[in-house]
C-alpha cells in the first residue's frame, strides 16, 4: 500500500506526527470516552516504550489521533510479530476529510518499520468499512465492549 495523496489545507499538507500518550489520551476521551473520567481513556500498552501515537493537528487543535500497541492478538497470542491499533478518533466535525486515514497509514508505516507483521484492532461497527479499505478484514461475530458493538479485525503487512 502506497502513501495516501496528500490532503489540501490551508497552505499545505495535513500530516499526522508522533506525539506524547497524554495528546491521545485528550482527544480519546472526548470522543470516544464522553462523560467517562480522564482515567478511562489510559490503554493498557499506551506507556510501553515501543508504543507510538500520532495526531493531526489544525491550526493548534488535536482533531484526529491513533495508537499502535505491541500485543498480539487473542486468536493468536503466539504471534511477537503483531501489533494492535487502538484509539482511533477524529472531531465530529472534521471526519470524512481523511484525517483518520492518515493517521492509520502513518500507524501502519510504524509497524512496517518496527518489523511487524501483523496489525489488528476491534473496530466499532460503523468504522468497519474504514478498516477495510485499508485491506482489514474481519473475523468472528460482533461482540459488546463498553456498550458499543465491534468486530475484530486484522491484516497482515
């Protein structure tokens, strides 16, 4: 999979950057924490050394942020090769502009570049075509984790 072409902003290119676990932790628990504490937006991996986080900013505001965690996944807990994206979040306001997908292929460029082979997530229901245009696939039946429908989902590199 080649880089996305670029996305037109004001005055020039919108690109995802590595940041500290505390600019996710934001932007997570507004969107996908709303009314919980700041505690419930703290991932387990989030603090692991190896562990990355990206964020698109515009004009000084997080709007769109991800996480990649070296764990492997449930199904296949043999696998040191397998990384899972967590976290994934834009702004209301700003989705459907491409600012989650970037954050997901600068994810996947991580992994690449950490020598992973393997990349899974539990995607909440509505965001399952976004995973599958970047090649995800799913497996298993829809399942509840904290009150929103996911299914899991993987994809190899």
């Amino acid at each position: 999979m080649g880089p996305a072409p670029p996305i037109p902003e004001t005055g020039g290119e919108v690109r995802p950057r590595a940041v500290e676990v505390g600019v996710v932790r934001t932007l997570r628990g507004e969107v996908l924490r709303a009314g919980r504490p700041p505690e419930a937006s703290v991932l387990p991996a989030d603090e692991d050394p190896r562990s990355r986080h990206l964020a698109v900013e515009l004009d000084g505001r997080v709007v769109s942020v991800g996480s990649v965690l070296p764990l492997p996944p449930p199904w296949a807990p043999e696998r040191t090769d397998a990384w899972r994206i967590r976290g994934m979040a834009t702004l209301e306001g700003q989705r459907g502009r491409g600012y989650g997908r970037r954050i997901l292929l600068g994810l996947l460029e991580v992994v690449t570049a950490a020598g992973g082979h393997l990349v899974w997530c539990e995607a909440r229901v509505g965001a399952v075509r976004f995973y599958e245009r970047a090649g995800f696939v799913t497996l298993g039946e829809r399942f509840v984790a904290e009150g929103v429908e996911h299914l899991s989902m993987w994809r190899e590199i």
